[in-house]
C-alpha cells in the first residue's frame, strides 16, 4: 500500500482522536469511522501502539508547528504572551485535551507508545522560549529558571482554561504573571 494511503490514514486517524481521545482507542471503531479496517490499520502501522506513537508524532509536528509560527518574540514576556494566545484560542481546544493526555500517559507509562512524549515537549517548549532571552544570558541559571517558570504558568494556566473553559480568568492571570516579568 502506497505511503500515502498511510499518511491519509493518519491525518484521518488525527482528527478522530482529537475528537474521542487516545485513552479508549479501539482499533475497530477507529477504522469504521475513517473508512478502513482493523486489519490494514496493523499491515500500516505494524501494532496498535506503532499507530499511536504516529499519532503522537503527528500531535507533536502541530505543537512544534504553533512554535515555529509564533514568530522571534522580544523577551520572555512577549514569548509567553503569543504563545498563551494560541493556547487560548477555543480553536484549538480539541488538540490541546490530546495534548494533555498524551502528556499525563507518558507521565504515567514510562515505556511503549507514550515513552518520552512529556519530557520531548517540555524540552521543545523550553527551547523554544530560550530563543527569546539574550544570547549572552541564555545558558545561565537564571535564564533556565525564568523560562521555566514561564513554562509552568503556561501549563498551569492551561490546564485550568481546560477544565473551566474560563478564558477571562486565565487570561488575567497570565497576563499579570508575565507583566511582572518585565517589572
């Protein structure tokens, strides 16, 4: 079967999990939905959890996707301000609830499809806000600190907009967090 059978699949399989989540996934109800079958799913992706890591893969080139189209950010505080807009935006609500399972799974089960996925994104994300901070300071303590710190207020602030769907309270208090950065 050509690979782009296999990518069609995927990007098919993409869209029905960021509707129904990865934690019940039946192989069965997957394939009905996208038009395949149990059977060619396992010849493409060689296992249920060989899809799933394609899957996480594919959820991890939008995240580093969101970071290469936020554009150079002056600072910490602009990094964390476009980045929380993005976060933010009902838009993406759906990615991001697959984003927090599949982070809380590889908290959870350090080996198969999930191994790595948490600590590949925080290094993305804490990558891609050093880009923010001064060359001459970057690889300083403090440096690492302060964009860990924002990294755990985006994540924090997150993880409350999606259990409450409060974007005003959230948003508020991003935006005073990152504000007193600059003071």
């Amino acid at each position: 079967m050509p690979d782009g059978r296999k990518e069609e699949l995927l990007e098919l399989a993409y869209a029905y999990v960021r509707d129904h989540g990865l934690t019940q996934l039946s192989l069965r109800p997957l394939a009905a939905a996208i038009g395949s079958s149990p059977r060619v799913l396992l010849f493409l992706f060689d296992s249920k959890d060989g899809l799933v890591r394609a899957l996480l893969a594919r959820a991890r080139r939008d995240e580093l996707r969101l970071l290469s189209e936020a554009g150079p950010a002056d600072g910490l505080p602009e990094a964390g301000t476009q980045i929380w807009c993005w976060l933010s935006d009902p838009a993406h609500r759906a990615l991001l609830t697959l984003w927090v399972e599949a982070y809380a799974r590889s908290l959870i089960e350090s080996d198969g499809p999930w191994a790595g996925f948490a600590a590949e994104t925080v290094a993305d994300w804490l990558r891609f806000l050093s880009h923010a901070q001064p060359p001459a300071t970057r690889d300083t303590p403090q440096a690492r600190s302060d964009r860990t710190a924002v990294l755990a207020l985006l994540r924090g602030a997150l993880l409350d907009l999606l259990a409450t769907g409060d974007t005003t309270r959230t948003t508020a208090a991003v935006t005073t967090h990152l504000r007193a950065m600059n003071a």
